[in-house]
C-alpha cells in the first residue's frame, strides 16, 4: 500500500549513437569559438570518452569488496566539464588531448582500488 503514492519510471540507457550525438553537440557548442583545429578534435574526443566509459562499465562491475565501481552518465558528463572548467583555447590543439587524457584519469582512474583494474 505503501507504493501506490510513489511514480515509478523505468527509463532504459540511451543508446551508444544517441551519447555521442549529446555529448558531440555539447562539446561542439564549447568549442564554437575555438579555432579550426580544435573543432576536429571534437569527434574522436567524444568517441573515445564513450568508447571508454563502455568498457570500464561493461569490465568493471561492482563487487562486495568494490561496491564503488558503478559507473553511469553523470561520471561520463564530468569528463566534458572537466575540459569545458578551461574555458579558452590552449596554445597547442595537442594539449587539448592530454587535457582529456587526465580528466578521463581523474573520473575513471582516481576510482579504482588495484593495479590489476
């Protein structure tokens, strides 16, 4: 009786296509006023995110000794605020990808408990 006055809402995950292409325009906007080597940066940095945010949840799976190990959306989104927290062109577009490089290491990495994950 209890349940009757909560809305319960089953929403399935987006798809991997429909991630890239909210994540790829949200990364484009921020890059609007970047120059043209950055932009081309935007597509393999969004695919690379997803590809990666897919096998860490797909690989790592919570444990009783490793219940910290549930990975959703939120945590792929603080990799892009990460790199938006900049907020102006760097001096180098090849700087942008080791900025990446260490906001997917700060979100994913900073997680895990041994060096065999």
């Amino acid at each position: 009786r209890f349940v009757r006055h909560f809305t319960t809402l089953c929403v399935p995950p987006p798809s991997e296509h429909a991630t890239k292409t909210i994540l790829g325009a949200i990364f484009n906007g921020f890059l609007g006023d970047f120059p043209a080597d950055y932009k081309q940066l935007s597509k393999p940095i969004v695919e690379a995110s997803v590809e990666a945010y897919n096998r860490i949840s797909e690989e790592l799976l919570p444990t009783p000794a490793k219940s910290h190990y549930t990975f959703n959306l939120r945590d792929l989104s603080k990799v892009f605020q990460g790199m938006q927290a900049l907020g102006v062109a760097l001096e180098d577009p090849r700087k942008m990808t080791r900025l990446w490089a260490h906001e997917v290491l700060r979100v994913f990495h900073d997680r895990l408990v041994s060096d065999e994950d």
